[in-house]
C-alpha cells in the first residue's frame, strides 16, 4: 500500500502518541497506591502496546484484521472514602492525567480517520479510536467508584 506524505506523517505521529501512552501507563502503573488502580494502568499500558503494533503493520502496508470482540468493562470496588488523603489526591492526579492523554489521542485518531484515503485503514483508526474512548470509560468508572470526578 502506497501512502502519501500527509498519511506518512499522520501515522508516525500516531505511533509517537502511542509510545508515550506505553510509557505514562509503565510509570503511573509504578506510582499508583490503589493495587486496582497499578493493574488498570498495566492493562492499558498492554493495549497501547497492541496499537502501537497496528500502526507499525499499517504502515508496512498491512491493515490487520479488525476484531469484534467486546471485552466486557471492570467493574471497581471503592478504595478511597469521601474524604482526601495524599494517596488519593495523588491518585486522582494520576487518573485526571491519564484521562486527558486519552481524549487528546482519540482527537488525533478522529483527524486521522479523514486524512486516510484507503477504506480498511480508516476503518482500523476507527477502531483504536473506539478503543481509547473505552480507555477513558475505564478510567471515568474507577473515578467514580472512588469519589474522583
Ligand atoms: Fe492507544
Ligand atoms: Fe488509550
């Protein structure tokens, strides 16, 4: 599949993105205090990973084959009471972060899916674009369930 500049440059920007989501995911995964809150972050630092794969076999040319499957959403039990301590507030912090990271990447994904001129691709962009705004559906529930937001 042949790109042009414009898709070339959309798409290592995306990959640049993703790489930094690996990366914030690793180390709020290490900050964390809530354990739920450390394996949250280490499962989604997983599914970057996965897009990160994605973009790097489109841009080799292959636009791998979407899958269907809807992974049933976590459900959180309250670590934290109404009340602010420093673990929470910090790991609210932590959440806030994330949660802004995912709806800046899901802009980006939704310019993308109009930069793209082949069909497949576009359909793949949208995909992973789902999949952040799930990311940030996650993240909202475990605020939620702790009194964050
Ligand atoms: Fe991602
Ligand atoms: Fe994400």
């Amino acid at each position: 599949m042949e790109f042009t500049e414009k898709e070339r440059n959309m798409l290592e920007e995306l990959k640049s993105h993703e790489k930094l989501c690996i990366e914030k995911y690793k180390r709020h995964s290490e900050c964390a205090a809530d354990e739920q809150l450390k394996s949250l972050f280490n499962g989604l630092s997983e599914e970057e990973k996965e897009h990160l794969d994605s973009l790097e076999q489109i841009s080799n040319g292959t636009v791998p084959p979407l899958s269907s499957e809807d992974k049933p959403l976590p459900v959180f039990t309250a670590k934290y009471k109404a009340v602010l301590s420093p673990e929470k507030t910090a790991d609210m912090y932590l959440c806030s972060d994330v949660l802004s990271g995912e709806k800046h990447v899901s802009c980006l994904y939704d310019t993308a899916v109009f930069e793209f001129r082949d069909k497949n691709v576009r359909d793949f962009l949208n995909h992973i674009q789902k999949d952040e705004q799930t990311h940030g559906k996650i993240i909202y529930d475990y605020m939620a369930a702790n009194g964050m937001y």
